[in-house]
C-alpha cells in the first residue's frame, strides 16, 4: 500500500516535463499533417507571410477595448439615457391610466401597461386595422340608382346605399367645416344625379325612395350620452348623405335614408328633371335595373379620413360594414366579433378588452396598453395604416400640437379625448433606422385640459422620444482604424 503511493508521488515529482510534453503533441500532429500535404501538392503556391504582414501593421484599439462590441454598446448607452428621460412621463401615469414606449419592438417604458383604460378615439386605429385586413385597402363603397326606365320616364327612383361614409353634396364639407382638414375623398352626390339624367331620366311619376337596408336599424349606440348623438356621432345607416344634414334646415334628420333621398331628388330638379312625389325612405323591389352609379375613393384614402380628422361616422359605418362583408349583418355587434376575431388571430393580447363601438365615443370601451402596443407592432413605415396617421404640427388632429418641435413633420400618431380621457398612440422613425411605438392613454379628472395634456404629450414624451439615440454614436464606438507602423 504505501509502495504504490511513493510511486504516484515519484510520477508527480516532475510536473514541468510531462506539461512539455503535453503541449507538444499538437505540434507533432500539425507538423506531420503540413508534411503529408506538401508532399500531395507540389504545385500549391507559398503562403503569404501573414505575420509579418500584419506585424507591420498597428491598431490603434485594444484587443479587450469596448470598441470591439460597438452596436452592442452604442444600443445599450443609448436604452440606458432613452430610459432615465421617460422618467418622467412615467411619473405622471397616475392609477388607471397606462403608457407604454418601446424601441423597435423592445418595451423601454410600461407603466400600467395591463391597466384597462377608456381610449377613446383610439379606437379608431383597430377598426382601421381590420377594415384594411378583412375589406382590402382598394375596397370601394358603391351607391346606386335603380328604376324602370320607359321613354324618358320612370315609376319611383331607387337610391341604394352601398354603406359610403364620405357620400356628399359639394356645398356639405365647407359649410359643415370639415375644410380645416386638407382635401378630404368625398364622394359627390351631383355626380350620380349627373349620371341619372345622362341615363336618360327625364320624369320621375312615383317618388325618390332612399334605400339604407344594406346595414340595420340602430341610427346611434346605446351607450353614448344623448348630447352625442348627431352633434358628435350619427345617425348611422346603410345610406347617409352628408352625414345626415338636410339643405334647407342645416339640421340633422333622424330618417338617414329619407334625407338623402330628399338631397338626391334636389339635385335632380336642379338638372330639370320633374318629380311627382316626394322623397322618403323605402326597401328596392327586387329585379330593378341599374341606371347610374357612383363609387368612392379606396378604403386606404377613407381610413386616411378617418384616422387624420377622427370622423366618427366613418368608424361606425366601417364596423359595419366589416360585419356586413364578413358575416352578412351589418350590424355593430357583427363587426365587433370580427375585430374580436382578427385581432386573436393575430396574437394580440385581449385581457381586459371592451369593445363596444368604433368611434371611441362611448365610455364602455376599454384597452390596455399592451393590446395596443401588439397592435402597433404589427405595422412600421410606408404600411397603409402608418401612412394613414396624422402628421405632428402638419395635419389632422395632429396639426396643432409639436409645432416647432423635433417631432414636428417627424411623428405620426392617432389622437383620442373625452372628458376625462386623453390618448395618444402612434411611431416615430428615429436616425439609425429604429422606431419608437408609443402608447399613452390617460384617465383622470382635467387630464383632457390643453394645460395638463399639452406639457405631457410636448415635454414629456416628446421631448423624450425625441432625444433618441443619445450617447456615442455607433460611428464613434467602432474599432480605430488600423494604422501603418
């Protein structure tokens, strides 16, 4: 026993002999290998001498320098800096609101970011989104006119409406003050009366019959205050001329489908045509034959009004209009389940959804932050829905705020308000390709005040989102350039 251990302590007594050893074995086996290939390849030509290449040659960089990693360390300089400015904004996200920030699909802010909140016209952008996914961005709205023409002569005249939000007479959009926002994709009502005549109508013996069959019969959401409905939103129908405004009175009617019948047969005598009857609301008996059309813009320039001036009647005729095409009711309870569905089907988190309208005017409605962040995810620059945002300082409800800012012309985002509630969500393309998403939702008393608001919106995120990237830029990070001994 003690024989065998003094021969394992003789083995150990010359350590430096068997590590000599040990580390000139791979030289062995490197050096027979170059022997066997030189002796394979005769023609192969000399290896350049890269060592005395490179010997000649010096980095001004330490091997162990931070410069070596320099996206890595430029990103990361820059998360910390862009992190400590939102501060902050964080700090004014009070119990029952939630704002969330994230660089390039990464969160850097998510303050309440579960919290259900109102949002508002926010909403909008949803609709937005599944209209464009489940309609097409080229999808157009198609009103007509249906009669049996005889000898010039007609019984009564069929106004079919095809669901067309923006369907209006020229004089509607000035005098109703919708030219504060630039150019809007009206579709003009004088251009189908046009077309009737051009059919050959010259008499109308029965009456004007406005057809808004193609959605039901609920003209506004139940929830929205009384003082909303027509100031603020609807009436809502398959058939609505100049978002139900009568020309004489200037008042809306709560019979859309009879006012557009009325403004249609106006025009008609305009162009001398003689009516016998008078205008009102009706179905189209089946069979009729098509005299004239007329169609709206794309659906991409629609959503562009919707989503640049907030028009409430535009989101509540394209929820519809959703559940019309995807489920044949047109109905707000049809197109809800399909935003419901669509926005599963694309792995956006719902905990806390409410949905209960499209323009955001009712009080029920509730998101949070990280369902509209999965959303924003799903779109970046150029997208249809992106292009579709307004412009900060420039247009829509954006025109007046970032005025003279870093974000003006930069930002591009959807607005949201209610008494009590502030909203605003959209992306902001920063230097070095990255974009900022950004997702702020407010509720409390006062927060819809411009003296509460402005400063948060401006200052706070502004301000913030619009100093990234800060900290050394990735041209100052990268290695040295090697310079000639």
């Amino acid at each position: 026993m003690n024989g065998r251990r003094e021969a394992v302590r003789k083995r150990a007594t010359n350590p430096v002999a068997f590590l000599l050893l040990v580390a000139a074995f791979p030289t062995v086996i490197l050096f027979g290998a170059w022997r066997f290939a030189s002796s394979h390849d005769d023609s192969a030509p000399p290896a350049p001498d890269v060592v005395a290449e490179y010997s000649s040659q010096r980095s001004r960089t330490p091997v162990l320098s931070l410069r070596r990693t320099p996206a890595v360390l430029a990103r990361e300089t820059s998360s910390t800096a862009f992190e400590q400015a939102l501060r902050p904004l964080g700090g004014a996200v009070l119990s029952g609101s939630c704002a969330a920030v994230s660089v390039d699909g990464v969160l850097v802010l998510s303050d309440g970011i579960d919290t259900p909140v109102t949002p508002a016209s926010t909403m909008k952008f949803i609709v937005a989104a599944v209209a464009l996914d489940v309609l097409g961005p080229d999808y157009v709205f198609t009103t007509e006119v249906r009669a049996e023409l005889v000898n010039g002569a007609v019984g009564s005249l069929y106004l079919v409406g095809g669901g067309d939000p923006l369907l209006s007479s020229q004089w509607y959009p000035n005098d109703a003050g919708l030219n504060r926002f630039a150019q809007q994709p009206a579709t003009p009502l004088e251009v189908l009366a046009q077309a009737v005549v051009d059919s050959g109508v010259l008499q109308v013996a029965g009456n004007v019959v406005g057809d808004a069959s193609r959605y039901d019969t609920e003209l506004y959401v139940p929830s929205w205050p009384i003082g909303f409905r027509a100031a603020q939103g609807g009436p809502i129908a398959g058939l609505v001329v100049n978002d139900a405004t009568v020309f004489s009175t200037r008042t809306k009617t709560t019979d859309p489908a009879g006012g557009a019948a009325q403004e249609l047969q106006r025009l008609l005598r305009e162009r001398g045509v003689t009516i016998a009857g008078a205008p009102t609301g009706g179905s189209t008996p089946s069979g009729l034959p098509l005299l004239a059309s007329v169609s709206s813009a794309p659906l991409s320039a629609i959503v562009g009004e919707l989503l640049r001036t907030s028009d409430n009647n535009t989101a509540e005729m394209l929820l519809k209009e959703i559940g019309h095409v995807t489920r044949r009711s047109g109905t707000r309870a049809a197109g809800i389940s399909t935003v419901k569905e669509r926005l599963a089907a694309w792995g956006v988190p719902m905990q806390g959804f409410t949905m209960v309208d499209g323009s955001g005017l009712s009080r029920e409605n509730k998101i949070a932050c990280s369902t509209m962040m999965a959303l924003l995810d799903r779109f970046g620059p150029g997208e249809t829905i992106v292009s579709a945002l307004a412009v900060a300082g420039q247009t829509g409800t954006l025109d007046q705020y970032f005025v003279e800012t870093a974000l003006e012309n930069r930002l591009v985002g959807k607005t949201g308000s209610l008494t009590g509630v502030k909203g605003l969500i959209g992306y902001l393309p920063v230097e070095g390709g990255s974009l900022i998403r950004f997702t702020l939702l407010l509720e409390s008393p006062g927060v819809d005040d411009p003296s509460v608001f402005v400063p948060i919106w401006e200052e706070m995120l502004g301000e913030a989102i619009g100093s990234y990237p800060s900290g050394p830029t990735l041209a100052e990070l990268v290695p040295l350039a090697v310079v000639p001994r």
